[in-house]
C-alpha cells in the first residue's frame, strides 16, 4: 500500500488534457479581431470619446471574449471543469505568479534604464498601461471601473488567453511555446507597444500556473490581484491629486 507513495510523489502534475482543435482557435481568434475592429472602428465613425465610451466598448470587448469561449464550448460540448474551472492542485501557484509580475515589472523597468544608459531612445516603451482615472471621475465612474477592472477584465481574459489560446496551443505545442504564445497574444490585446514585452512575460506566468495547478482561478486570482493593486493605487493617487 505504501511502497506506491514515493513514486506518485516524484511524478509531476498531469499534463492539461487537449479540449480544443486548430479550426476552433482560427475561428476564435477571428472573430476577436473582426469585434475588436468593429468596436474601434464604431467609436472613430461615431467621433464618441470620453470615459462613458471608452467603459462601453471596453465592457463589450471582455464580453465578447468570453461569449468566444463559452460558444465555442458549447459547440464542442466541453464542460466548465474542463475549461479550467476546478479546485487547483496548490492554490500557493496563485500567490507566486500574482508576485512573479512584479518581479517582472521590476526587471523590465531596470532593463529601460540599461538602454537610456547606452543612449537609447526608449519612450515608446515606457508609460505603462494606466488606469482612466482623472479629475473628472465620480464615484460612480469610479466604482464601475472597479467592477470592470477587478471583476471583468480577469475573469473573461483569462478564459480567452489562458482557457482557450493557451489551452488550444499546448494541445500541440511544448508548454513554453503555448505559455508564451498565448502572454504576447494577451500582450497584444492590450494595444500599447509599451506593455508588449513585460504584458507576454506576465502571461506566459500566468498560463504556467495554470499547466502546474491544472486550474484556471489560478491565474484569474492572480490577474485580479494584480489589478486589485493597480486600481487601489490609482484611486490613491487620484484621491490626492
């Protein structure tokens, strides 16, 4: 009975079982860009700015990435449990990517200020991906952002980048090829050239804490603490302006 026990404990967890096919990822991935360009698209023609706007289509955007998924699913009858939506292994790998990120975030900061040392011009990669907040927010302004920011944004990015383009993609590829393909895709969704790089490394942690837990909510934690943090911050700094 316990002559098995070593050997169980020395075996790794169980790889990520393949839930989606290549066609179900082409078509994902089109129908994200098709909406991306129409909601971008709709607010140009309409010459709408401000932050009412920009919350709308933001809204609608997490929406739709997660309607991409689930309909996909329902197509290919794959459950929740499957998707990622179980108890993780070590709840711990949360914890260690959300902290990983500033890790990253620090390296990435120190790397800017090698290059401006070495007399590069490196302003398109820095500012960062900053928070809405200004003089003009309300506290309802403030209060849904919150909303979309910590409950929105990593429940529905998670389940596109990381339960489905990294899921699809490990179905074929070795796990840092999907770990990475799948952060510079999350990177990309952001659309500011100067997240790309530190956005990819914090995705591709995160899509590894989801191969090592065998669960999703560890980076759906781990993406709502790290936005926890920033929007706190932000509302701090805003407060004292």
């Amino acid at each position: 009975m316990f002559a098995d026990v070593p050997a169980v404990m020395e075996r790794g967890p169980e790889p990520l079982v393949r839930i989606w096919r290549v066609r179900d990822l082409v078509i994902g991935v089109t129908v994200m860009i098709v909406a991306f360009v129409v909601v971008v698209g709709t607010l140009a023609l309409l010459h709408v700015r401000g932050f009412a706007a920009g919350f709308a289509a933001t809204l609608l955007f997490e929406v739709v990435l997660a309607a991409i998924v689930l309909g996909l699913a329902r197509l290919r009858r794959i459950t929740f449990a499957q998707l990622g939506f179980v108890r993780p292994r070590n709840w711990g790998l949360a914890i260690t990517a959300w902290l990983s990120t500033y890790v990253v975030a620090i390296g990435y900061a120190l790397a800017l200020v090698g290059l401006r040392f070495v007399h590069v011009n490196t302003s398109r990669f820095e500012g960062g991906n900053p928070l809405p907040v200004g003089a003009d927010a309300t506290p309802l302004m403030l209060a849904a952002l919150g909303v979309l920011v910590i409950v929105f944004a990593p429940l529905c990015e998670e389940l596109f980048f990381r339960g489905f383009v990294f899921r699809g993609v490990r179905g074929f590829a070795p796990l840092l090829a999907a770990a990475f393909i799948s952060g510079l895709g999350f990177a990309i969704f952001h659309a500011n050239l100067a997240v790309v790089v530190p956005y990819a490394f914090i995705g591709a942690l995160f899509a590894w804490s989801v191969e090592r837990s065998g669960s999703l909510w560890t980076s759906i934690v781990a993406h709502t603490l790290v936005n926890t943090l920033s929007f706190v911050v932000s509302v701090a700094v805003f407060s004292r302006a």
